[in-house]
C-alpha cells in the first residue's frame, strides 16, 4: 500500500497513556485493540499490567512501529522526540491541545511539524480520534464500536462524524478496509490519504469528510492520478459564501472559497456529494457495482407510482431512459400478460410473481442500451423478496450490467438484503435514491474517461506586463483600473484604443487621435463602481469632451473628496449592439491559487450570477468548455437569430488570461467587465485588479 501501511497493518503498537482507569481514553484505546491481530505494548510507568498486558515505562522501549499517543498535551513532544529516536515513523497523537486551543496550543503545533520533519516521521492528529484497519484486526481508536470489514476506505476530519458513521455502518451494510480520523492535519493530510489509497489493492473506494483542504494544489495533483482507477467521493462542509464577502472584485465575490473547492474536487475527478446519505449511496455503488458502458437506464417495477418516481429521478440525474430495441420488446410481449407496459418504465403488473419480474429484468439487461438498471417492487403476497434478491444478484452478475433495487417496505426487505449487500447490489426504500445511485456510476465513468489537456501557452510580452505592475509597486497602489490596460495588450487580449490623460486639453487630443465618438472614465483606485456615481460617459462628442472631464473630476471629488484621482480615460467606442457583454476574472484562493471565471457580465453581473470557474492555468478545451456552461451559453451561439459571437476568439482570451494571473501571483483578483463578445473579436472594455505588493 505504500509508505502509510504500517499505520493501519503495523506489528506492534505501542499505546502510550494506557491507564486501567474505568471511562479514560487510554483504557478505551487497549481495549479496542482486543482483537488486533499483532502485539499491543501499553506504555506507563505507573503500571506492570494494563488490561492484562505488561506494560513498558516509555515508548522507547517498546520496539513498536506505530506509537498511539494519548497522554496531556504538554507531554506529547517529549513521546513523539523519543518515538523518532527509537525509529518509530508513524505516530497517532490523540491528544488535544493543539491548534485548536490558541496560541499557546498553535505554538505546540508548530514544534509538532518540526519533529516530524526532523525524524521523518507520519504523523496523524493531533486531536485525533485515532486509526483503524480492518484486515488485521486494528481498532486504535476510542470509539465505541469497531468498523465492519468492507472495501472503502474512509477519512474524516471530524472525529466525532467517525463515530457516528462507525455506528451507523454496521446498521447499513457498508463496510470500511481503513479508516483515520485526520485531527489538525498538522503533518498528514487528505492527499497523503488518498495517494496512499490509491496505490491499495484492498480499497476500492476512498470516501471523506472534509471541513478544509490544507493544500488545494497538491490535492487536486494526487487526486488527478488516483480517481482513473479508484473512485474518490467527498462531502465538504463549509459551503456558505462568507468567505467571500471580503473580496474587493466581482470574481473574488463570486468564486467564494466553496466555489473554489468544487472547482478544485472537478479538476481532481473527486465526486462532491452534499449529504452524508449521498456519500454512502456513492459509496455504495461504486465499491459493488461496474460502472455502466451507456447512461441508459432501464426501470423494471410491479408498481406504477415508484416507476413514475424513478422517472422523474432519470430526468434530474445525468441519465436517460433507454430505447429498448425491437428484440428486447418482442421478448418482454412474449413473457407479460397483455395489461403490462413494456415500454420503459417497463410495469409487469401488480400480481407479478418472481418469475415475471426476473424475466423483464433479464431481457432488458440484455439490451445494448440499457447501461444501468433499477428494480423497483411493492411487497405483493405472489413475491418473495428474498428469492427475488437472489435472482436480482444472479442476473446482475450474469449480465454485468449495473444495478440498483428498490424493495420497498419494512421488515420483509430488510430480510432480502443481506443477499444483494453479498452481490454488492445497493437497495433502497426510495426510488430517488436507487437512481440517483446510477447517476454516481454515470459521473464516474465521466472522470475516468476525461483526457487532461495540457495548458495553452501563448507568445506574450511578460516584460512589458511585469512593467506595469512594478510601477503601480512604486507608487504603493494596491488597486488598479484602466490604467492597467497595457497589461492586457502584454498577455494578447485586444482592447480598444483609448489613453489616460489628466488633463481636459489632453483629452481632446486624444478623442480627435481616436474618432467621434468616445467614451470618457473617471480613473480612481478608490472608486470602484463607476458608473453608480456617473463617472461613465459613453458617446461623447469631440466638442463636449473639455466639459466632460471636468465633469467626471468634480462627480469623483463629491463623491469622494479624499479619492486618488489618476485622470481620465478617453476610450474608443465599442459596438455592442451585435456582441454580448461577458465577465473574464481571476482570483486567488488561499487553498487551491488562481482560478478563472467567465460569465454574463455588464452591469448586472453579481444580479445574475451566471458564471463558470476553472482552475488556471488553462487548456483552451476547458476554456471552451465554461462557455457551454453557463445559462447565457445561447446568448454567445446566436439565439433568436442573432449572429453567434466569435467563440474561439472568448476561448482565447480566457486562456490568455489564466497564463496572465498565473505568471504573476502578485495578481489577487481581477476583472474585465465587460470583455465584449462579438461576431467579428472580443473587446476587453474594462479593467480592475487588487495586487499584493509583497510579492511584486
């Protein structure tokens, strides 16, 4: 399994803070490790015996090769410092006290981390719940029931989910082949987890709770080569925007740190599911059945409402109904009675006995486009649910098509159960579920089809862009607007002609350069919506422009009298009546760094919200998928008989812009709004970024 095996198959543990103290966690942790197929060693000078093992004064001594830490916090480095000079590499530190508990906790985090680097060792928690690994009998946790024995391998940052889940498991069966409890993640983290899975014969599925990502990038790069071969399924918590709401552009405001994190869960091929019943369902049926060849599914039911309801579940999931071909029907006309529908969703009739239901299920698993298929039944006194689970299971094995089951009912489907949770046949009391399940398998195959393109580079001027923003450096601006134009003709992305100017004399010099007419902009780092203070004004003729640059000077200094005016921008008109106005920006995430969106822009951008987000930099076939993403995509392609707008050129520009912010991370965010679409080009009119002068 790779470097992290000893953690959850080790030889011998060490359990250090073993006590025989009734209620404590270090009695907890030995008891729990009864059934531990190596040497338990407890460690406390205080003891000879703990639960009728001997015990050892110190962990140095123990020979062990993985250390169970579980004594105060102020005592926790001397053990791990002993552990790594008794060549010990993987430790579990239970113990809290840590980062969550303030500074003085931060800083005990922190002489953590530079033990584990300095003995090279993998350590879990702190504030961990602890380990399991089934294969070999290890419970070193304190939770109060074992994980049953399964294929999943399941991570948690939330010590108490681990136990609710363990709890719940053993009721559902759904079985776990590892399990850890990730703590503070001060050394291990999710991508440590999930390489190291990846790599294991035995886990199947990788599921996980997550409130954080400590490092997006690696994240996303380890998951990438995992999620081909083994699923990876995650529910996130923390999807508000409140992290957003300090973010100075409307990028920042709209990626938001959970948009941040979808994006990052797609690039890597995770599944992001919203619930802990969705993470188990995916699960489920991952870990049991194949993943379909079409999204086709076929429903087989005795009851007309559920066939209805796993209907409707088809249209809301990424799946369709399958055509049966015309073989397909004549078998289904020869094996149901004449009141039986054998179009999909095929209905056998209320009075349907196992023999009817089967042969409907044969025949349309038989069909080459059904790729998935749901059994939905009501208990009938002329079925036997656990024949019919058996039967289920043999056809599903025979035919190696995926399926889910709905047997509907109480205590005569649980009893049908344990033969389709043998067959790895996930069944459910809710049609929903049952297909929604085949949806996980369809999205599955979707990731494991992908094709990773490599990002568009183009020829830019990175000098020339470099420029600009030293010089902002220099005069300690923060934010920048239209001023910072240039930086866009450095990266390739077409602007109108157009000049800052302070003066009214050197604006009428520049609108005579340009043409009548033109559009004239306050320019002010300080004043960020310009046109809700009418610091826009747009056709302007060459005999007005004198007055309205004073115009805009004195509507800035009323709006503002402490603003930094820079001038105005005297800009070229650009023809929008043909074009679409669209959003292009970036922003910086803290976890998993530049990201780009594309959306609807204008006025109304954060109205709409109508956006797409990708991580940068990157590959033009991504940058063409976003534009296909959003609810406006008809608006770009030419609805209601308007020309489509030159969608390579939007494309291109995307890309460009991705290589821009990724070039120069002192970029935080930016946005051009509007970059308007066109038949004939894209147009970036607008501009403003926030820089981060430390790392100019």
């Amino acid at each position: 399994m790779g470097g992290l095996s000893p953690l959850f198959a080790p030889d011998r543990v060490a359990v250090v803070g073993a006590t025989e103290r009734p209620g404590s966690v270090g009695r907890a942790l030995v008891e729990n490790l009864a059934d531990f197929d190596g040497e338990v060693v407890p460690v406390n000078p205080n003891y000879e015996t703990v639960c009728g093992l001997p015990a050892r004064d110190r962990v140095g001594d123990t020979d062990a090769d993985l250390a169970v830490v579980a004594v105060p916090a102020s005592a926790v480095l001397d053990v791990v410092r002993e552990a790594g000079e008794a060549g010990i590499r993987h430790v579990v530190v239970i113990s809290a006290g840590f980062g969550e508990a303030g500074g003085e906790g931060a800083a005990r985090e922190r002489d953590l981390i530079a033990l584990a680097d300095e003995y090279d060792l993998n350590v879990v928690g702190p504030n961990s719940l602890g380990v399991i690994g089934t294969p070999v009998g290890l419970n070193a946790t304190f939770a109060p029931r074992a994980a049953p024995a399964g294929s999943i391998s399941f991570l948690s940052q939330s010590g108490a989910f681990v136990t609710a889940v363990l709890d719940w498991a053993a009721d559902h069966g759904v079985g776990f082949k590892d399990v850890v409890s990730l703590g503070n993640k001060a050394v291990l983290d999710e991508a440590d987890f999930v390489a190291s899975w990846g790599d294991d014969e035995g886990t199947d599925v990788i599921v996980g709770y997550l409130e954080s990502v400590e490092d997006g990038r690696r994240f996303v790069e380890v998951a990438r080569e995992v999620t081909p071969e083994t699923p990876v399924v995650v529910v996130k918590s923390g999807r508000t925007e409140a992290g957003a709401q300090a973010a100075s552009s409307h990028t920042g405001a709209m990626a938001g740190q959970d948009r941040a994190a979808a994006a990052g869960f797609r690039e890597a091929g995770v599944v992001r599911v919203d619930t802990v019943q969705e993470l188990f369902d995916a699960a489920r049926v991952l870990a049991g059945q194949p993943v379909p060849e079409t999204d086709g599914v076929a429903v087989v039911t005795n009851a007309g409402g559920p066939g209805v309801m796993a209907t409707d579940a088809v249209g809301d999931a990424p799946l369709s109904l399958a055509e049966f071909g015309n073989d397909t029907l004549e078998r289904l006309r020869d094996r149901l009675p004449e009141g039986a529908n054998v179009y999909n969703p095929v209905d056998v009739i209320g009075d349907a006995d196992n023999e009817r239901l089967c042969a409907a299920v044969d025949a349309v698993l038989d069909d080459d486009a059904v790729g998935s298929a749901v059994v939905i039944a009501a208990p009938t006194a002329t079925l036997d649910y656990g024949d019919l689970a058996a039967d289920v299971a043999d056809l599903q094995a025979r035919h190696g098509v995926p399926v889910t089951t709905c047997l509907m009912g109480g205590e005569r489907a649980r009893s049908a159960e344990d033969a389709l949770d043998a067959a790895g046949i996930p069944n459910y009391f809710d049609p929903a579920r049952a297909v929604g399940s085949l949806g996980t398998l369809s999205r599955y195959r979707e990731i494991r089809e992908r094709e990773r393109a490599e990002p568009t580079t183009y020829d830019v001027d990175r000098e020339a862009a470099r420029d600009v923003l030293e010089r902002a450096g220099e005069r300690g601006a923060t934010r920048l607007g239209v001023e910072a134009m240039p930086l866009l003709d450095a990266y390739g992305i077409p602007t109108p002609a157009g000049e800052v100017v302070d003066s009214p004399v050197d604006a009428l010099a520049v609108a005579e350069r340009i043409g009548d007419p033109v559009v004239m902009k306050i320019v002010s780092p300080d004043i960020l919506h310009k046109s809700d203070i009418g610091g826009v004004k747009v056709g302007v003729a060459h005999e007005d422009v004198y007055d309205a640059f004073e115009d805009l000077v004195t509507r800035a200094r009323n709006y503002q009298p402490d603003a930094t005016i820079l001038g105005v921008q005297v800009q070229e008109m650009v023809e929008t009546e043909s074009g679409v106005e669209t959003i292009a920006g970036t922003n910086r995430d803290p976890q998993f760094g530049p990201l780009v969106l594309f959306g609807l822009g204008g006025v109304f951008v954060e109205v709409m919200e109508d956006t797409a987000l990708r991580l940068a930099p990157l590959a033009e076939s991504e940058a063409r998928a976003m534009l296909d993403e959003i609810q406006a995509a008809p608006l770009l392609s030419g609805a209601r008989g308007r020309d489509p707008v030159d969608e390579p050129a939007v494309t291109e520009a995307l890309a460009r812009l991705s290589q821009l912010v990724t070039d120069f991370p002192a970029i935080l965010e930016l946005d051009v709004n509007p970059l308007v679409a066109r038949p004939d080009g894209v147009q970036a009119v607008d501009l403003r970024l926030t820089l981060d002068p430390d790392t100019l």
